[in-house]
C-alpha cells in the first residue's frame, strides 16, 4: 500500500534565556513567595526614593541663606550649608588668600596617580613623574620657597590633606609590604620572626592606637627638640599600619605560586631576586589585585582617624567648620552627605580600576 506522507506538528518555539524579562522572573518572580517579596522591596524603594527627592530636591534650600534652612527644618534639605561652607569644608584652616595653592598642590598629587593608572607611563620615568608631583606638592602647600609665604603643618586641612596621606602612604606601604611578605615566608629564622612579630604587632591594635603613639608617645624617646613634625609621625604611622595588613595579603599571593615556578626560575639559573622580580612577584601580585584596591580604599578613609591628633582633614574639617558657627550647625546631614559624595567618587573610581 503506498505511503501517505504525515508531517509532524510544529513544535513550540523556543522559550528565551536571555534579556531582561527573563533575569526579572528567573531572579524576582520565580516562585509566589519570591514574586510577593520583590514587589513589597519594589514599593519600599519607590517610596524612599519618592521622600529622598521631596526632602532634598523639591522642597530643598539651595541658597546659603541661614534664615530659610530654619524655616524648612523636617521638610526639605538645606543644601545651602555647602555654598556657604565648602570652602572651608574641602581646604580646612589654610589661609583664604592663599587656597589658590592647596587647589593646584592637589592637582599636582593626583597626576603621578592618574599617570601611574596607564599603560603607556609603566617605564622607569614614571618615578621621575612620582618625585616632580610630591615635590610640587609640598612646595605649594608648605612655602617658604620661591616667594610663596609659609603655612605650618597644623593649618593644613580637608581635601588635600586626605589626598596627601591616602597616596603617600599607599606609595610607601606597597614596597615595604612586598618587602615585609617576602622575609616573612624566608628561610632565615630571624628576619622570619623578625616580620612575624611586625605583621602580628600591628594588626593586634586598631589605627586609632598606632597614630596615639606615633602622634604622643614617639616624642617621649626622642631628645627635645628633635622630634619630628606631627604630620611626618602620621605618615608613618599610617603608613606602618598598612604596610602590614598589605604584607599578609602579598603573603597570601605568593602561597599561589606553584612550587615548581620557583624551581624552574632556579633551574635557569636566576638569582632569588630575579626570579622573584620576573617570574614569582607578578604572579602573585596579579592574583591579589582585589584585595590589595580593598586595602588601599581602606586606607582611605581611615584617614578621617588623623582628627584625633588635631590634623583636620575631610570630616575634621567639616566639624571645624559647623562646629563654631551655630547658624549652619543643624545642618549636619546635608554636610555629611557631600562628604560621603567625596568617598564614594574616590572608593569606586579606585574599584573600577581593580577590575579594568
């Protein structure tokens, strides 16, 4: 009997896995419960969206007009404290006409750090651009030189001073953590334990100790009149405190490479210090990359803890500045929000770096 040809019914199409419909039911409304805990976050979060832009945008008070941040209090922002303190809030104590200066100083900091960020600048005259920014920097800053007048230590202040502990400090706990991470896994019992009691030292107290000895008690075992300026003990101590927490997570790097790397490099005959320079060090370092930005936005914002030692730096600044005028001191919110503003352009900048 012949044949009768019986096609087969069509199947469905396929269903979609990917877009932005199919993340929204895999990840929010996959089941009941999750669709009813999606939609209450969902409302929660358009309803303190909607009281974030009533208080600080439709009834807010731009103008640095005293009177009318009293009469908005409990309904609207008064974004007014910013135009009249940000001055002094991002330049601290310095002299007014002189602020020109820690303006370019900063400018000077931050381009070694923007060079320092590209490919094309990863040659030995980048150290070069590293010694001209810091040299411009404290020249600006400090004066005495080439007919700039001179400013003491203690009226530095706000953003420059962040900047200038937050880098230089970064600057010199990199080398020294790496130094420290190497003698610490070396075959040499006492500069074993000698960066074994420094790592285990300095990470059994808290910054806020460190800088109490390095800012109060360092100048006890020094002779009078030689004990070095506050800002210089800060560095160091900020300095020391990173450079361990760094050394541990170096440490933790070089246990990932593999033992046979190491006697490769030796089987070629490279010295310990080439092989660690060309084969061990950038394996290590590359693995570690996260934790090493993570270290490094630690560290800056531990530097708001230099208050404490009268350096009024970003957040010092801020009190100093709404603390003795008590027109604008209500305000404080307003005046914490744009210092958070200031961290978080800075933290995820440094974040987006680490994974780039």
């Amino acid at each position: 009997m012949a044949q009768v040809f019986q096609p087969i019914a069509a199947r469905p199409a396929p269903v979609y896995t990917t877009g932005v419909l199919v993340r929204l039911r895999t990840n929010f409304f996959s089941s009941a419960p999750n669709a009813i805990i999606s939609v209450f976050l969902l409302a929660l979060t358009m309803w303190l969206l909607f009281k974030a832009v009533d208080w600080g945008v439709l009834h807010a008070v731009f103008a640095a007009d005293a009177d009318r941040c009293q009469a908005a209090r409990g309904t609207g922002a008064c974004w007014g404290v910013i135009n009249e303190k940000a001055r002094f809030i991002l330049l601290g104590r310095y002299p007014q006409e002189e602020q020109w200066r820690p303006v370019l100083a900063s400018f000077a900091l931050m381009a070694p750090v923007f060079a320092s960020c590209s490919r094309r600048f990863w040659r030995p005259s980048l150290a070069l651009i590293w010694i001209a920014g810091l040299a411009v920097f404290f020249v600006l800053m400090g004066g005495g030189v080439a007919g700039l007048g001179k400013v003491p230590t203690d009226l530095w202040g706000g953003l420059p001073l962040t900047l200038m502990l937050s880098v230089l400090s970064m600057v010199l706990a990199f080398p020294l953590s790496v130094l420290v991470a190497l003698g610490r896994r070396s075959s040499l019992p006492a500069i074993r334990s000698i960066c074994l009691a420094y790592i285990e030292l300095i990470r059994g107290v808290p910054l806020i100790s460190v800088l109490f000895m390095a800012s109060f008690m360092f100048p006890l075992f020094m002779p009078v009149g030689k004990t070095p300026d506050v800002l210089v003990r800060v560095v160091i101590g900020i300095t020391l405190f990173a450079a361990a927490y760094m050394a541990e997570i170096i440490r933790g790097g070089l246990q990932t490479v593999g033992r046979g790397q190491v006697e490769a490099s030796a089987s070629m005959g490279l010295t310990y210090w080439q092989a660690q320079r060309k084969i061990i060090l950038p394996q290590a370092l590359g693995a570690v990359v996260p934790s090493v930005v993570n270290n490094f936005i630690s560290l800056f914002k531990d530097t708001s803890l230099v208050t404490i030692v009268s350096l009024y730096e970003l957040t010092g600044a801020l009190s100093l500045a709404l603390g003795s005028d008590p027109n604008w001191r209500p305000f404080k919110i307003e005046a914490y929000l744009f210092i958070a503003a200031i961290y978080f352009a800075f933290c995820y900048a440094m974040s987006r770096y680490s994974l780039r």
